[in-house]
C-alpha cells in the first residue's frame, strides 16, 4: 500500500507518461486496492483544480480509494518534528504541508508514492519510504 502525494496526482491527472504516473495507474487498473489518500492531498489536488467540473471528478476519485486520518494530535506535531529534524541535518522543507504528509506515512508506515524531489532529501534524514521518479 502506497500513500500517493499531491505531486503523484498531478503527475496522474496530467497524464505525463511518468514513471510516477504509469506507476499510480497501474495501481488504479488493479483495483485500487494498494492506493491510500489523506485530507492533506485532498486540499492540494481540490486547490489546484481549474474548473468546478474538475475539482468534482478529482474529489470524487480521490475519495474512492482507502483513507488515511490525520491525526490531529500526532501528526501535527510530527510534522513540527519532521521540519525540526531535516533543518538540523541541513535540509529545509519547502511547506509544512508536506512535512504533515511525510508525518502521516511515517506513522502509518506507508511507502509514499511521489513525484516531488523534497521528499526524498527528508528521507535522507528520516526513516520516511518513497517511491520517486
């Protein structure tokens, strides 16, 4: 079971040809079955959604895989530990939106699924799984 980032979703609905991308269709064609969503991602793909239509198809694909909470005690402050962590090994997270998604699939113990490269510097630093381009 993978947890798929926002970037992987964009990668999905670009239909880039992405190693990403054929991954998390693949993962869709077989059912599904292997593909985790979290309220985080949901924001980040709804927001980035240029029509209502859109927004309404992602919404509803998204929702129709297994979901992940947030937990709203443990993963914020995991993802405070996640920022503190990689900035006193010399790694700076560009959002704490994605500090709160690396927080998740740690906890959760999760492969995360994405296409965005700062994960895998934070990976260098913590015991955080990716799959990456």
């Amino acid at each position: 079971m993978m947890l798929v980032d926002t970037s992987a979703w964009v990668e999905f609905d670009r239909a880039t040809g992405s190693v990403v991308d054929k991954t998390l269709t693949g993962l869709i064609r077989d059912g599904g079955r292997n593909v985790v969503v979290t309220e985080p991602v949901l924001m980040e793909v709804l927001a980035g959604a240029t029509t209502a239509g859109r927004r309404q198809d992602l919404r509803r694909l998204l929702t129709s895989f297994e979901w992940q909470p947030v937990d709203p005690v443990a993963d914020f402050e995991g993802a405070a530990k996640v920022y503190r962590s990689c900035r006193e090994a010399g790694v700076t997270p560009r959002g704490l939106i994605d500090c709160m998604i690396a927080s998740i699939a740690m906890r959760v113990g999760l492969k995360l699924l994405t296409a965005d490269q700062d994960f895998s510097a934070m990976s260098r630093v913590l015991p955080l799984k990716v799959f990456t381009i």
